[in-house]
C-alpha cells in the first residue's frame, strides 16, 4: 500500500504498456517504459493513446539493459524474457535506476529466483503463482 500513489514507474521491458497503464491508474505520477521491438512500441502507444495517459508517460525505444542508470524511480518492474542470459545482470541494471527508498520488482520463473542482493538492494519477499514469481527488491 502506498508504493504506487505518487510514484515515478520504470517499466524495463516494456511490452504493450499494460504495467505503465496499471500504475497510472493505481495513481502514478508518471511512468517511463523501454522497449525494443517496433511492434511492441507501436500497440504501447497505442494503449497509452487509447486510455488517456499518453501524456503522462515516456515511451524509449532501447534496451533497458544498456540504459544509463539515474536513480529516478520510485518503482522499478522487470519482467524480462523467461530465457535471458543473466537475471543478476537484470537486476544490477534495474538497482541503478531505484530511488532512495525506492522498490525493485522482478517477474521470474519460480524455479530461477533473481539474485538474493544487487546495487545495495537486498531481495524482501517473493510472491509466487504457478510457474511465475515476483521478487521484491529494497
């Protein structure tokens, strides 16, 4: 409760900005959101356009993993491809872009958890359901 209110979102990866749209609703005061596929980017604006908040997000077509860290972020969610190479490497890069006080979440198979600590975060709760898994970072 009160981690959204507010909030400066990063979305990683993306996708058609459903976690963006989300947060705006659950009263976010901005959102930005990296993605890299041209069509994933044009259905994310789409969305954006189609409920209104458009303007209060920032859409970068980039990769997330190659961003320069600002520690901008209230909330930070990564939700990565089930078969990427490293979820350490994942979640190092998302630790530079947190906030003071801010929360790192990582969606992950069940059976692959995230690491225990990156960036001075140290992982606090994992929620899971089925093959999936959210681990939260502070």
């Amino acid at each position: 409760a009160g981690t959204v209110e507010g909030a400066r979102v990063l979305d990683g990866f993306g996708g058609t900005a459903a976690v963006a749209i989300e947060a705006i609703s659950r009263g976010a005061a901005r959102a930005t959101i990296y993605e890299t596929s041209p069509k994933a980017l044009k259905v994310a604006r789409q969305n954006l356009e189609a409920v209104g908040v458009a303007g209060r997000c920032t859409v970068i077509r980039g990769d997330f993993l190659r961003a320069a860290g600002r520690a901008d972020f209230d909330l930070v969610f990564l939700d990565p491809p089930y078969d990427i190479a490293s979820l350490d490497d994942v979640v190092a890069a998302g630790t530079a872009h947190v906030a003071p006080g801010g929360l790192l979440v990582l969606e992950h198979r069940r059976a692959r958890p995230g690491p225990a600590e990156a960036g001075g975060l140290r992982r606090v709760r994992v929620l899971e359901a089925g093959d999936s898994a959210l681990s939260f970072y502070r």
